[in-house]
C-alpha cells in the first residue's frame, strides 16, 4: 500500500520530522488515506526513505490533534469519523463563523468585499473547467478572508483551530454532486447582504450554509458507515 500520494521530496536535516508530519497530515485531510487505515512506521518509513524515529514522532503529534488513533493491540490508525465528531465541529463552527459573518458585515471595508468578490470569480471558473480541488481551495480561503474580515485576532485563532477538521469535512461535503454550485451562490447571497450591512442576515445564512452541510455528511454516515470508518 502506498501512503503518501504526494510527490514532493523529503528532504533530509533538521526539520525531517516537521517535513513527514506535513505529508501524513495532508494524505489524511485529502482523503487519500481512509479511516481505520492502520499505519506502519516501517513501510512508511521505507517510502519516504528515512528512519522510523521521524515518522514515529509524527504519528505521536497527529494522534494528539486527533486525527489518528491508538489501536488496543498496538500501532495506529487513521480516526474514525463518528456523528458525535459531525456534531461538535458544524455545531462550534455554526457559532464561530456565524459570529464571524456578523463581525465581518459590521467592520468590511471595500477593498474586503471586493477580495470576496474575486474570490466568488475564480469559483465559478473554476467550476466551468470542472477542477475539484480547486474550488475546494478556493471556498477555504472565501471563509478564512470572511474570518480575517471580522478584524478579531482572538476569534481568528480560535476557529483556525479548527482548521483541519473544517478542511476534512469540507472534502466531504463537495463530493456530493451540487454542492460546490449551491456553496457558490451561498457566498455570492453573503457579499450582497454585507454590502447592505445586514449582520444578522449574514450570520443566520452562514449558520444555515454550515447546517446544510452538516446534514448532508450525517446523512452519508448513516447510509454508508463504512465510508466514515465505522461498522
């Protein structure tokens, strides 16, 4: 079984630990490694082409974020997705985002809308040309520009904390057919009203943007567990 997708090169020094936990991180986050895949230091090791110690220490720092377990026989694991996660990441983010919206209306300037607005641009290019993982990038850096625009460190940091589970199921959502268009009109609805300066507007579509897609993924969960890695 191959691990890493990732072609780029490791290279080797300093920060060889830092370079492996990137790589394990980004291949789990893809989707590229599903959950309950077991990993094994030896052959993950033997493909990068380094020891086991620096692929042991990345293992270690991504069970710490959660994103991989420790199996009760020994070794590791890619996390299962469970409802209970589904509930508590769309159920902080529909807070903090939709706070976020609210703060964002009140204080964007208009070269912030107009940063919106271009971001919205490329989406539907993208879109047209069909490039997944594109839009993909581009509907996270819509949502980190809209959290920059709230001008509130504090909040900022806080929801980029979350970051990577918010990636992980944002790959969910988009591989349903018609999410990315809908996501898109979405962002477009929330540009007019924050030029209109409707906070509570604002923050009630993004609570209702991140509802819908908490849905959808509870839905998938229960009609195919086994995608999510449960039984």
């Amino acid at each position: 079984m191959e691990y890493l997708k990732d072609e780029a090169v490791i290279r080797k020094g300093r920060f060889l630990r830092e370079q492996v936990y990137k790589r394990l991180k980004k291949t789990i986050l893809d989707g590229d490694l599903a959950p309950n895949t077991r990993l094994i230091e030896e052959k993950i090791a033997n493909e990068i082409g380094t020891s086991r110690t620096p692929v042991r220490e990345a293992i270690q720092k991504l069970e710490k974020e959660g994103l991989i377990k420790k199996l009760p026989k020994g070794g590791f694991a890619v996390s299962k997705i469970t409802e209970a996660d589904i509930e508590d990441v769309f159920g902080i983010r529909s807070v903090l985002e939709g706070y976020a919206g609210y703060l964002a209306t009140i204080r964007a300037s208009k070269e912030d809308i107009k940063a919106l607005e271009e971001i919205v641009k490329k989406e539907e290019e993208c879109i047209k040309l069909k490039k997944t993982d594109e839009i993909i990038q581009l509907n996270t850096e819509f949502h980190d520009k809209l959290y920059k625009t709230a001008k509130s460190e504090r909040l900022y940091s806080i929801i980029n904390d979350l970051r990577d589970y918010i990636y992980r199921f944002r790959r969910l959502i988009f591989s349903f057919e018609g999410m990315a268009e809908i996501s898109i009109k979405d962002h477009k609805d929330m540009i007019e009203l924050m030029k209109l300066k409707k906070a509570s507007r604002v923050e009630n579509l993004i609570r209702k943007h991140i509802t819908r897609g908490k849905n959808l993924i509870k839905k998938k969960l229960k009609k195919d567990p086994k995608i999510y890695g449960n039984n």
